[in-house]
C-alpha cells in the first residue's frame, strides 16, 4: 500500500520569489509556544507518520532552502545603473570645461591661475555643502539626487550665461552651485558600501565601476568640450565657450526625469521602541557597532590616516595634470596646443587607460585592496620620475609626455578604486557614513589643491610642480609600509 505526501506550504520555501519571506515567517514560528507548534504540525504537515509509511521508504525531510549569502548581496540593477550613470554624469560635468577654461577666463579678463580656481572651486563648495545634506537625507539616497540634479542643471546655466553678460565671476558662480551637486560624490561611494544593498565582497568591484565612470568623464568630458569650442557656434547665447553649460544642463535634465522613475530607494527608517528591561545585555555585535572614535586603536587611526592621505594623493595628482595639460600645452614651444587640441590630448590619455581598469573590473575581486593601491601608485610614480626626468633634460615630445599622462592616468584612477572600499570593509556597517566622508573631504582637498597647483604649475616651474606632487607619493608610500599589516581585508 502506497502512502501518499500532501504537500505542504514548507515544501515551497524559496521556490518562488516570495520564498525568502515565506522562509523566514516559517523560521520565525520556532520561537513559539510548544502547543502552537503542535496544533501548527497536525493542522499543516498532516497526521504523525505510521510504521507503514516509514517502511514504504518515504523521506519527509525538509531540506532548507539556499539563502542569499549575505557578502554577496547586491540592490536591484537600474537603481544600481542610475547610480553607476549618475557618477558618470557628475565626472563628465566636472571634466568636460578643462579644455576651454583657460581661454573663457582670458576672453572675460582672467588669468590661467583664475581658471584653475575655477575648475577646482566647485569641491570647495561641495564640501561646505556635504554636512548641511547628511542631516537631511534620512539615510537614503533621493533627496541628495534631486539636489544634485537640481544644482548642476542651475549652474551650468549660469556658467553658460557669463558670455551674454560679460561678467567674469559668473563662471565662478556658476560652478560654486554646479559644486553642490558634487556632494553626490560621496552618497554614490556610502550607496557603494551600504550594508543594507551591497554585500562586502561586492565592495571593490563596484568601487572598481565608478572609477571607470571617473576615467570616462576625464576622456569624454574634455573632447566634448575642446570639440564645442572647435565648432565655435557663433553668436551670443550659445557658442564655444558657453555651449558646454548649455549640453551639460540639457542632459542632466533628460536623464534626472529618467532616473527619477527608474531608482529604488531603501525604506525610510523605522525606530525602534526603547526598552526598560534590566536583563538585556548588549550583544559582541552590538558593541562593535557602537564603537566610537575614543576606542579607536593607534592601528586603526593609522590605516584611517593612510587611506585619507592616499584618495589625497590620487585625486591632487589627477586634478592638477588635469589643470595644467592644456596650460602647459599652449605655452610650451614642443606643442603650442589650442584648447580643442588639449582636450584630445587628455581625452587620448584617459581612453588608454580604459582596456586597464575594465580588466580591474573583473580581477579586482581576487586581489587584496592594499595590493592593489600599492601597484597602481606605483605606475603613478613612475609617470612622474619620468616626467621629471624628461623635464631635466629638456627632452619633452609627444611621445614621451603622452606616456607619462597615460601612467599618471592609469596609475592614480587605479589606486583610488580601493581607497574607500578597504576603509568600509575595516568597520562595521553603522561607520559607513564617517568612512564615506572620510574619504570624499580627502577628495575634495586633493581636487581643490591640486586643480590651483595645476593652473600655476607654469609660473612655478614644471620641475617644481611636479617634485611637489613626488614628495606628497612619497609621504603616502612611507604610511602605506608602516601600516601594511592593518590594511589587511577581505577581497571583493
């Protein structure tokens, strides 16, 4: 005689989208009272099992069904693509003036010192504006996007307008707004690392997608703009040098009401009750993510320090070659470029080190986070000894002085791939937020500094500018030795 098997809710668990919450209401029934229980197996699972149905060789053993590794997790893929394209977006904004820059400051009376200022001024303000927003993000992501978008579409036009007006502090102006939409900068590496969407093995290699979007902004965004400046556009409102705030505006405004019906935010947050019972006692768990900065040890704050001294160095580096190629072009008699000319040149450098980091893409994961840091300084540094040595010897050409570009390119955009996602993978997930600043205000600094650097890197000498940008490598790389054993963390 056969025995039959109903099936059961049980039977189901994980079969269907809903599985997981299926699994999990039943995991949670376990807690209740034993008659619960009891009446739940009589009423759901059937009868109690016979001699005759276990000698028939029937298995009712449920077996669990897979759960999600929770290293691994990952949010759903277009709010993913919406962030992905919004650092995309933000980087070509930021890039897509360095090739005209200089000659918009000089027709409205300024000098190349003055268009450094301008192309690094907006993370200044950036950073002025990134405490003011964290109060109001109520830990989730659309509000800074609206604000961001918002921002850069107004000061884009503004930067557009200062040709119709003729009014230089325009362009500063405009860009001091367009910085506030900067501080999406920071929500994009916290989104990156939030415990609540991204797995930490999922950490390196979506920090591995934004700096590839950083190399795609620093390519496109000066080519666009030297190929806008080029065509000219002959008249008052729209033309070579106010056409790029224009382009900028009117596709930040397509892609905001995109992104806007796309993104998935994550639950607003729910408190929960406060309770009185004496015999709670906080959980290992609990306190480590109550740690605070007095419990920090001497190795902890190194490895905050050297990772914050290295997204520095990264950005400081790359803002001030940014600055200064299409300066130290126009006036060097090895190429006396224009700005259309300039922006190529950076353009062709960024598009080299393209094939390198969609490789790190896919092989970042299986290496160390410090391995990786190591190496790409490392490339980075050798651009400059180059580069210096070239200068030396007054043997500056194309050839030679677009390697060095390509190395400092590759070098520093590599290294800054791990910089935050080695510092998050250090501390629990409650520090996301202190770690995601950490790591944007070094940013910020390396950008504002280096971008002024880059500008008066003629004036200065070459030779100095660029001893000045070996001497601060050299400082990271001392602190990078040093605290070699804590940068120790998980691949991923």
């Amino acid at each position: 005689m056969s025995a039959s098997v109903v099936p059961t809710v049980v039977d189901y668990v994980g079969r269907g989208p809903g599985g997981s919450q299926l699994k999990r209401a039943f995991n949670s029934s376990a807690s209740t009272p034993a008659v619960s229980s009891s009446r739940v197996s009589a009423s759901v699972l059937g009868p109690p099992l016979t001699e005759e149905s276990e000698g028939a060789g029937i298995d009712l053993t449920l077996a669990p069904a897979p759960e999600e590794d929770p290293e691994l997790r990952l949010p759903g893929r277009a709010s993913l693509v919406v962030m992905i394209a919004t650092n995309v977006l933000l980087q070509f904004a930021f890039f897509v003036i360095v090739s005209s820059a200089a000659e918009y400051a000089d027709f409205l009376g300024a000098t190349s010192v003055f268009a450094g200022l301008v192309i690094g001024i907006p993370m200044a303000f950036s950073g002025m504006a990134l405490v003011p927003l964290t109060r109001y993000d109520e830990g989730r992501y659309t509000r800074p996007l609206i604000v961001s978008f918002v921002s850069l579409i107004l000061g884009n036009v503004l930067y557009a307008l200062a040709y119709r007006t003729r009014f230089l502090y325009l362009i500063l102006i405009g860009r001091m707004v367009t910085g506030i939409s900067f501080t999406n900068f920071m929500y994009l590496k916290r989104y990156c690392s939030d415990p609540r969407l991204i797995g930490i093995r999922r950490r390196t290699t979506l920090a591995s997608w934004l700096v590839l979007g950083q190399a795609f902004g620093f390519s496109v965004g000066p080519f666009i703009g030297g190929a806008l400046y080029k065509i000219g556009f002959s008249n008052d409102v729209f033309n070579g040098f106010s056409s790029v705030g224009w382009v900028t505006a009117g596709f930040t405004l397509v892609f905001a009401l995109w992104s806007m019906w796309a993104f998935e935010d994550v639950p607003k947050p729910v408190r929960a009750p406060r309770t009185t019972s004496v015999e709670a006692s906080p959980s290992p768990a609990d306190s480590e993510e109550e740690l605070g900065f007095a419990q920090l040890t001497t190795q902890q704050w190194g490895v905050i320090a050297s990772m914050c001294w290295a997204s520095m160095t990264c950005f400081f580096i790359l803002g001030s070659w940014e600055a200064n190629i299409p300066v130290y072009t126009a006036s060097a008699s090895a190429f006396h470029y224009s700005p259309y000319a300039a922006g190529n040149f950076i353009a062709l450098g960024g598009l080299a080190t393209v094939p390198f980091l969609l490789a790190n893409v896919r092989y970042a994961p299986r290496f160390q986070d410090r391995i990786t840091l190591a190496v790409g300084t490392g490339i980075g540094f050798a651009g400059l000894l180059l580069m210096q040595l070239l200068l030396a010897t007054d043997r500056v050409v194309f050839g030679s002085f677009y390697l060095c570009w390509v190395l400092v390119a590759l070098g520093f955009n590599l290294g800054s791939t791990c910089t935050f996602s080695l510092l998050s993978k250090q501390f629990p997930g409650s520090w996301n937020r202190r770690t995601s600043m950490m790591i944007q205000y070094s940013n910020y600094a390396g950008r504002v500094t280096g971008a002024v650097l880059g500008g008066a890197g003629v004036q200065i000498g070459m030779r100095n500018y660029v001893a000045v940008q070996m001497v601060v490598v050299g400082i990271g790389a001392l602190m990078h030795w040093w605290f070699w054993k804590g940068l120790k963390a998980k691949t991923g």
